[in-house]
C-alpha cells in the first residue's frame, strides 16, 4: 500500500469513527466512554460485550447503532485500550454471534 493511499484509509477510518459518535447521544457516549475505562481499569483482557454488560446498569436508552466501536477507536488512540489479534463471537443474541476484537487494557495493572 501506498502512502497515500494509506492517508485515504485512514482518512475515511477516522470520518467513519466521526459518523458513528456523532450520531450517537453524547451523554451516551460519555456513559460508553465510562463503561470502557471502568473494565479496563479492572479486566486486563476484555470485548466490547464485557462493555455493553457495564453499560446496561447505565440509566437512559440504550444506543444500538454501533457507536460503541468508535468510542473504543477513540479510546485506543488515546493509548488506554490495545487490540489485540483475537477475536470472539458475540455472546449478545442481537449481535447474531458476529467477530469482536479481543481488547487489552493499558490502565489495568
């Protein structure tokens, strides 16, 4: 690949990662936001499952439409959450057993 076209991927990763939180409420994405510090503070090895059971104690509507994946985006830049080359099936039954990345915590000790 390219370097530029390696810009362009990136580029439209990062506009996809904007779309997705921006549709969202943002008190839901601060409530998400919370949820993952709040595992990877305590689980060194964890899935976006891991964090949606966190955010069910959470108060107000549940967000559905997959913004979940940009708030962990956002918080692997910040260096607090690393992918890792696992995946898992969903445990979810709406997630219909679909792939997730294998999370590890950097906050977790």
């Amino acid at each position: 690949m390219t370097v530029q076209n390696e810009e362009l991927t990136s580029q439209v990763i990062n506009e996809a990662i904007g779309r997705s939180i921006a549709g969202a409420d943002p008190d839901w994405v601060k409530a998400a936001t919370e949820a993952v510090i709040y595992v990877a503070k305590d689980t060194p090895i964890f899935t976006a499952d891991d964090v949606r059971d966190v955010l069910l104690t959470y108060p107000g509507e549940q967000n559905t439409t997959g913004a979940l994946g940009g708030v962990m985006v956002r918080l692997k830049r910040a260096g607090l959450i690393s992918p890792t080359i696992d995946k898992v099936r969903s445990k979810v039954p709406v997630s219909h057993g679909k792939w997730l990345v294998v999370w590890k915590s950097n906050l977790c000790e």
